[in-house]
C-alpha cells in the first residue's frame, strides 16, 4: 500500500485524495469534463450520490478515460449514497445508481444520512410530510444485501455520531467501512477519528477546505491566520495545508474543484509535509461545524427536534 492510501477494513484500500462532485450548478458536461482532466491529473477516488445528480457525467468520464487507455476500472475508486428516500430499498436504489453510472459495482455505497423520507423526497431540502421514521436494522440489512450481491466492495455510513455509529455496530452483521463525515482544520472530529479507530471504521472528510466557493460553506478555513502562516512556511497555499492535514490525520479528504487550476493545486498536497509544529498549531484553531444539517431539523415529523439532537451533542 502506498503512503497515500488507506486500508479499509474490507482489505480494499482507498486513495486518501478524493474529488468531490456535487456542485448545486450542476451541468452534465462540466462536470465530466472536470472528472475526464482530473483522472488525467492523477485523481483516483471519486465521490458522487444519487442526489448530487452527477452518477451519469461520473460514469461517462470513468469510461471514457478507461477506453482512452488512462486507467483502469480496478484503479478507480467510486463511491455512491443511498437517499434518504430510498431506505426501504437499498438494493434496488444501489441498482439504479450503477445504471447510472454504466457501471456493475461501486467500491463504497454510503447511508447518506441517518434520515429516511418518503419514496418521493427525490430533493435536498424535504418538507415536513416528507420525514418517516429512520428503521436503521432493516436499512443496513439492505445495504448489507448489496454487498452480499456484489453491487458494491464496502458499505459506510455519512454523517453518523459516534452514538449512532454505537448502536449500529449493535447489530450489524458487517461492520461499516466508513464513516464520511465533515472534517477539516476548524471541525477537526477528534473524538470521532478515535472511535472508528478503535472499531476499523476508516473516516472520510466531506469539505475539508470548509466549502468555500458554497453558499452553505465558508472561507473560515483557508483564511485562518494559522492556516496562512503555515503555508507561507512552506511555500504552498491554504488549501494545501488543510488537505495536507487531513491526509496526514489519516483520513480521506473528498474536495471539489472543477477549476483546471485549483485541481492541480489540490492534487499538490499529496506531495507536502506538514511538522509536528505545524499539526500542534491546526489544534488551536477554533472550531466550527459549517454544514449543521438545519434542514433536517422540525418538531413535529423529524426523528430530530433540535440540532443537538441530530449530532447527539457531538456538535
Ligand atoms: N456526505 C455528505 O453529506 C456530503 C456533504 C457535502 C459534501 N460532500 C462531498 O464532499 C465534496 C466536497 O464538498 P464541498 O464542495 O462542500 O467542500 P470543499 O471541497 O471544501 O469546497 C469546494 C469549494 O471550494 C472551491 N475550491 C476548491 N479548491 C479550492 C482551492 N484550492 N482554493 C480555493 N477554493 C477552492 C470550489 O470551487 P471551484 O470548483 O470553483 O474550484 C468549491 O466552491 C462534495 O463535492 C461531495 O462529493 C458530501
């Protein structure tokens, strides 16, 4: 294995630079333009969902660069999510997603989120008849049939607590491989990074520059004072050093670019080292939990009457 992957506790292991995929702009031939160059930039681990709407632009650049001979189908590594919508299916839902992607099998399928909407709720934001009660056994017996089936090679979770995280290990037949969950410089999941370490589960960092560039991120991150001294150090930029951090935390860091020039910036981190001075000091930055899940907070028809709830307090 390389220095720049993971082992997962499957035995597959997992490019720790991943690109991201969402962009709430989507257009098809932006974005598989974008993954096209970034697997000829070297970017091997690519994160969609069904709600992001980029599975079939995903899914034509993956083709199209193994037909052009850059890679193969065993070098890439493709994540997808389940849609809260879709918890009283996995198995057709993980289908639907492959034939989105022209694929026969994802490397992660993920539990977007530990909510689960009616069939319809085929939209980001729900509304307040759209929530159902979250049924976590049968949904991971689902995802657990998928990985029985060869649809998928791991199974995860996003956006879990390590309470929740708890209570699934409770009774599931496998154990996640993932957890994907915010992290970077300001929400750093120390506690979360020493639960799954203790139980296998590899953590994977959705918006490790804190999403700037988002209306729901911020540029907090990469405009931190200790943030930019580290990178006048060492000669590099902002975003180098937060992803930087997070790979030498040892986790995955999932960003999104579709700038030609912020995705070879982005790719460059692979090649710094951070000090130990430099860890010590991203240790002092405040913290801040940037996507705090709002919409998925009401008092009448979620399982989550406040934030609090919805993160157990590990917020
Ligand atoms: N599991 C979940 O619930 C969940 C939630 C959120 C996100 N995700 C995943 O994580 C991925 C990344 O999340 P994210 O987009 O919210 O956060 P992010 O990767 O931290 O930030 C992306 C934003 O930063 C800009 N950017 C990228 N590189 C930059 C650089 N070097 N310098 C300055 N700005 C830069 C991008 O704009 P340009 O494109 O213009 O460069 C974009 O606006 C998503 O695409 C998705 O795959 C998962």
């Amino acid at each position: 294995m390389k220095s720049n992957q993971a082992r997962l506790n499957t035995g597959n292991v997992v490019p720790l630079l991943g690109f991201g995929t969402y962009s709430c702009t989507y257009d098809y031939e932006t974005t598989q333009k974008a993954i096209y160059m970034a697997i000829k930039m070297g970017y091997r681990h690519f994160d969609t969902a069904k709600i992001y709407g980029s599975e079939p632009a995903l899914g034509k650049a993956v083709r199209e660069a193994i037909s052009d001979g850059l890679v193969d189908r065993e070098h890439i590594f493709v994540t997808s999510k389940l849609w809260s919508s879709d918890h009283h299916d996995p198995v057709s839902a993980l289908h639907h997603s492959l034939q989105n992607l022209g694929m026969e099998y994802v490397d992660l399928y993920l539990v977007h989120w530990p909510v689960r909407f009616k069939k319809w709720t085929d939209y980001p934001i729900p509304n307040e008849e759209d929530f159902e009660d979250l049924d976590l056994k049968a949904t991971w017996a689902g995802m657990e049939k998928c990985l029985q089936l060869g649809l998928c090679k791991a199974i995860g979770v996003s956006n879990f607590s390590t309470k929740k995280l708890q209570y699934l290990l409770d009774f599931a037949s496998i154990y996640p491989a993932v957890n994907q969950v915010e992290m970077h410089p300001m929400w750093r999941q120390n506690k979360m990074r020493k639960f799954c370490e203790d139980y296998k589960i590899h953590v994977s960092a959705y918006m490790p520059l804190g999403g700037p560039g988002n209306f729901w991120g911020s540029t907090f991150v990469i405009k931190d004072p200790i943030i930019l001294s580290i990178a006048k150090k060492h000669k590099v930029t902002p975003a180098q050093v937060a992803l930087r951090w997070g790979m030498q935390k040892g986790v995955s860091v999932i960003v999104k670019s579709f700038n030609e020039g912020r995705m070879r910036e982005n790719y460059g981190a692979i090649n710094l080292k951070l000090d130990d001075n430099d860890m010590v000091n991203i240790e002092k930055m405040v913290e801040i939990k940037i996507m705090r899940g709002d919409h998925l907070i009401n008092t009448t028809t979620s399982p989550y009457r406040t934030i609090e709830q919805l993160w157990d307090y590990e917020i």
